[in-house]
C-alpha cells in the first residue's frame, strides 16, 4: 500500500461543511507538538504538505486531505497548548467531539501519543473520552526512534507505550489497536497504511 497522491481538499468549520462524497477518511488528532505534521508528512511522502491546524486559535478547522482519489486523511486541531486561552480550548473540544460523534464516514480516530515521554493525563483524558463514548480509534505512538533520555524520566519508547496500555486498559471494553512510529525514520508507515486499507475493506 503506498500512497501515490495527496491534496489538499478543503477545510471545514463544522462537521456539516465536510466532504459529502461518502469516502472513507481517518482523522488525526493529538498534543501539539506530538508530531503529527511529521507523521502526515512521511505517510504521503512529502516533505511539506502545508498543515492548516497548526496555528492555535487560527485554524480551528478540519482539515480534509484526499489520498489516491479514495480516501481521507484529516486533519484535526491540536489540543494542549499551553498558550490557548481556558475558553478557546474548551471550544476545539466542542469543536472535535461534535466531529467524532457525527462524521458517519469516519472510519477510525488516530489518537497520537508521543512515545518518548511519560504519559500526559490530557492524552489519558482524551482517550478515556473516546472509549466511552465508542468511537472507534487506533492508538499511534510517535517519536518511537527517540532514545531515552533522564529529563524524559529515563523510559525507552517501548516502556512509556507499556505503562500508558496500563493505564489506559479500563477505558475500553475491548482494547484498540495500536501502531509505533516515527516521522524520522519512517518506522509504522507501512504498518499504518496496511491498517487503514484493511479498515476500509472492512
Ligand atoms: P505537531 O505539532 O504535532 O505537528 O508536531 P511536529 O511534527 O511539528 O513535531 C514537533 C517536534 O517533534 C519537532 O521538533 C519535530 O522535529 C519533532 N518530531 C516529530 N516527529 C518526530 C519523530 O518521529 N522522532 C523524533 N525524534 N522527533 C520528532
């Protein structure tokens, strides 16, 4: 599965404003700075596809990108930044929660977590959100390439992936999948688009 083509679609303010061709698409969403612009980028293979979320309070958009004419990557605002007024970041939970709940042609959320860090209870907050609600999502742990270092707590990628599955087991009924990679080596790339063409055929 290799992506040959990537462009971008258009950007929505609500979920009503998206696409309406019935293509199956895959949403990302995470902290900023987790690096999902990174991952976008090695997935399509391209060094810059211009990222309309990443300026906070600017861009509060989902962001529709078509891959080979018959599929969607989107988009999502980030969440967690540190400089976003209290009443903005209440407004991209409302914002995206609508999306995750209403988007009939979503097949799965990708919901990253920076691997080469402890886990973030804003990332716990998140995930548990989505298992109660049921939304169908696939973990995809970034910056596994990254060796461990005292500040990060001293964990390898692999130890940090371990303790947030612990954490994170009773939010689901049945625990989702899950998926290590890195923008920098290209590791999971190919296992990530394996993934959603198999989710597609389902
Ligand atoms: P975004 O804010 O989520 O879009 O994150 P970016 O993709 O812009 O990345 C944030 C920072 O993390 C940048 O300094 C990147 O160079 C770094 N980064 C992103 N992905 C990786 C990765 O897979 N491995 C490593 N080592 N660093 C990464």
């Amino acid at each position: 599965a290799q992506v040959v083509q990537a462009e971008f679609i258009k950007s929505s303010v609500r979920t009503e404003d998206c696409p309406s061709d019935g293509l199956p698409e895959f949403a990302l969403v995470g902290r900023s700075n987790v690096g999902k612009s990174s991952l976008l980028n090695s997935l399509v293979r391209r060094k810059k596809l211009a990222l309309t979320s990443k300026k906070p309070g600017k861009t509060q958009c989902i962001n529709h990108f078509k891959v080979n004419d018959s599929w969607y990557l989107v988009d999502l605002p980030g969440y967690g930044y540190a400089s976003a007024p209290q009443e903005l970041r209440t407004d991209w939970n409302k914002f995206t929660k609508d999306y995750f709940l209403n988007r009939s042609t979503l097949v799965s959320v990708f919901l990253l977590i920076d691997a080469s860090i402890p886990a973030k209870k804003i990332d716990l907050e998140y995930a548990s959100w989505l298992g109660q609600n049921q939304v169908p999502m696939t973990f995809i742990f970034t910056k596994c390439d990254k060796r461990k270092k005292k500040r990060n707590g001293g964990k390898r990628p692999e130890e940090n992936v371990n303790e947030f599955q612990e954490l994170i087991r009773g939010f689901f009924e049945t625990a989702p999948p899950w998926i290590m990679t890195s923008g920098v080596t290209n590791q999971g790339r190919d296992e990530m688009l394996l993934h959603m063409a198999q989710l597609r055929n389902y």
